[in-house]
C-alpha cells in the first residue's frame, strides 16, 4: 500500500515524537547518574568509590576524642554522677565498665546504663558497656535476671546447641539491661588442678571441648546483638599465680602451647572473634624479654595479629591488676601495652591513676613518642566494631528489660543443662 505525502509527514513526526519522548524518559532515569558519572571521573574521586564511613567518622574526631576512645574505666557508685560525667564528657572515654558494686536491681541498673548514654549526647560515638558475665561465680546481672551456670558444666554437658542457647539467652539479657560487652567467653584450658583463679571459669581441661563449646557460647552472644571479648591469650589455664595478686609465667615451649592453649583463640578468630583480652602471664617461649603477654609486641602482634591474622580490637586485662601494677610504672603500661598492639586499655578502678593513664597518653602523643597515625590504627578499628554492631547511645526500657529477664525459655535453657 502507498503512503501519501501526508501520510508521510504524519509518520515522521510521529518518530520523531516518539524518539523526543524516549529521550527524555532517558535522560529522567540516568540524567543524574550520567552527570554524577562525569564527576566521579575526577582525579579526587574515582568511579565507584564512596568515602568509608568508618575513615570519615575517626577523621572527623578531636585527638582527644580519639584518646579516648583507647579508655575502657571503671567508677564508683550506683548511679550518675561527678566521676561518670568526668568520664564520658571529660575524658571522652570509649567504654564504661560495670561492676557488682555499681549494681542494685534491674531498675536501678537501667537507669544507670541510660544516664550515662546521657551524657555522651555529643559524643562522636556510642559507647561500649562491658561486663565480665561469664556465668557460675563470675555473675555481673542485677538479681531479676537469670542464673546462669558455671562454664564448666555447659562444657561438661558437651552440646554446642546448649551452649550456643546459654549464649544467646545470656546476651539477650545483657541487651535488654542495656549492655553491649560481654567480656567473655573464657577460652583458657583449665590443665592445672592449683589453679587459683580460673577453675570452673573454664568449660574444661580439653582443647577441644573449649574450642567446640567455647565457639559455640561465643556465636550464641553475638546472635543476641552482644559484642563478644574471649579472653585470656594466649592463655591462663596453666597457672598457679593469680594474675590479680601477682605476675605468673608459663613455661611451655612453643609445640605445647600450638597443641593445648592456642587451640580455642586460633579458632575464635576463624570463627569470628570481636575482641581478644590479653593476659598478664610471662610466656618466656614468646618472648624472653620478661613482659607479660600484654606488653608484648612478639605476642600481640607477632602472634595474635601477623600469624594468627586476627585484624579485631585488642583489650588489655586491666592495667589496675597486680601482675602490672607490682612490677611495671604507669607509663611503662599504658605505652607498652600499645606498642605491644592493644586497642582498649582496660582502668576499672582509681580515678586518679585513670586522670594520669590517659595523661600519659596526651603527652606522648605530643612529644612524639607515640605517632596519631598510631591512634588512629586502634581508634578505626574500635569505630567499625560499633558500627558493624550498629551501637546506639538509645536508652532502654524497663518493662521490655524485665519482660527479657523473665523469659521462660532461659530458664528451660539453664535446666538444660543442669540435667
């Protein structure tokens, strides 16, 4: 059939319309990104590439804020005051520790936890509430909450699904208090009978049974949104001293130790390990020096960090034990421990040695002694920790707390066990 030349004209401009029409439609769904496509093929932001919200948030903080992000202190009192207000908007501390003496009830306990998210209003990031909640003796929950076994008898009941269940149930509740640090699981191996401090801390004197259960408690944690620290590395299981009262050392070649205490930390960290706690104990195996495995760059860094590629946060034990305080000054602890390789120095008591502690730090930043690019590497891996947990500094409630303390379930999960 042929087309006149109306019949033409009326075709042409009907593609041309049509083709006007596709264009837009083009340049509405794609115009931007064409245009930011263009600008992204600048030398100073190449394409594809977005800032890394953790570099832009340490970049963005004050040396001081960065300081003290490094600080995990204790304090005195059952509720807010002058000493946390000092910690939190003073010192600018990165974690707060809580221990029995800081707690009364779950009430109490929530408006404790709530009042010190408070004061860190203006804070650059939120804060890390830790705990020792190991279960057994080592108990850090108000007396509404759950009792919860000893590591020793989850260990010895041999499931990794029970022990998971204690985890999480155990995490639940620390959340619901508004506590985002669990510092545990203990993955020492219990191997001496005249250990003074470990005992039933410990789910038992086999590598294996730690690893297994130990995993398994420390996966149960995390799932219940609770940051986990295992500790003591490379190990407290084999001691006879009380690190609390005195220095301890563990004469173990290198052999022994890859086959018995290495065993649940190597597999903690494949396994995904938030934190590792270092433990005052000489290990002259690791490093003849004399220097316990906190400040021990041999063991912190060339151990844990290069061998075992663990790239989390490192946490001392704290610098306020004995096994540091009798043998080393305050500077020699603060900065060893950071040379070694820790991130979070651990001060749960003595609000002076705490002042002094992160003065120590100040000045040897300014000197020189200690580079900020050092700082930094510690404070970056802090601030992801945070925000891969997506802390908050969002007060609790009280009626969804005490309605997680009395879950039914956690005490199914506990009789578990006991059976």
């Amino acid at each position: 059939m042929e087309i006149g030349n109306r019949g033409r004209l009326g075709l042409i401009v009907a593609v041309v319309l049509v083709s006007i029409a596709l264009a837009g439609a083009w340049l509405g769904l794609f115009g931007d990104g064409f245009r930011f496509g263009q600008e992204d093929l600048s030398e100073d932001e190449p394409p594809g590439d977005e800032p890394d919200p953790v570099e832009a948030l340490v970049a963005g903080m004050t040396l001081d804020e960065k300081i003290g992000q490094l600080f995990m202190l204790g304090f005195r009192g059952t509720s807010v005051g002058d000493e946390l207000r000092e910690l939190v908007q003073e010192s600018r501390v990165g974690g707060i520790i809580i221990f029995p003496d800081n707690i009364v009830s779950a009430d109490q306990l929530v408006k404790l936890t709530n009042g010190i998210k408070a004061l860190n209003e203006e804070g650059a990031v939120p804060l890390l509430f830790a705990v020792d909640q190991e279960g057994g003796r080592v108990s850090r929950l108000p007396p509404e909450a759950t009792t919860f076994p000893r590591a020793l008898a989850v260990g010895t009941a041999g499931s990794t699904a029970m022990a998971s269940d204690i985890g999480k149930a155990m995490g639940e509740e620390l959340l619901a208090l508004g506590i985002n640090l669990d510092l545990a699981p203990v993955l020492d191996v219990n191997n001496n009978p005249n250990n003074p401090v470990i005992g039933d801390r410990s789910f038992g004197d086999d590598p294996e049974v730690v690893r297994e259960i130990g995993i398994a408690t420390m996966k149960g944690l995390q799932s219940a949104g609770v940051v986990t620290a295992v500790k003591h590395f490379p190990g407290h299981g084999d001691t006879s001293v009380d690190s609390h009262v005195g220095l301890p050392m563990v004469p173990h070649g290198r052999q022994r130790l890859d086959s018995v205490e290495f065993v649940p930390f190597k597999a903690a960290i494949e396994a995904g390990a938030d934190i590792v706690m270092s433990a005052h104990i000489v290990f002259p195996a690791l490093d003849d020096s004399g220097r316990p495995a906190t400040l021990s760059k041999p063991i912190l860094t060339g151990i844990l960090r290069e061998e075992f590629g663990f790239d989390g946060v490192v946490m001392t034990d704290s610098l306020s034990m004995g096994a540091i305080t009798q043998n080393f000054t305050l500077e020699e602890a603060v900065l060893g421990a950071l040379d070694a390789g820790a991130d979070v120095l651990l001060f749960p008591a003595g609000r002076q040695a705490q002042v002094e502690a992160i003065d120590i730090l100040k000045a040897a930043v300014a000197d020189g002694r200690v580079p900020e690019a050092r700082i930094e590497e510690s404070v970056t891996r802090i601030v992801r920790l945070k925000l891969r947990y997506e802390l908050e500094d969002a007060p609790v409630d009280l009626d969804e707390a005490l309605e997680v303390l009395n879950r039914s379930w956690h005490r199914q999960v506990v009789e578990a066990i006991s059976r």
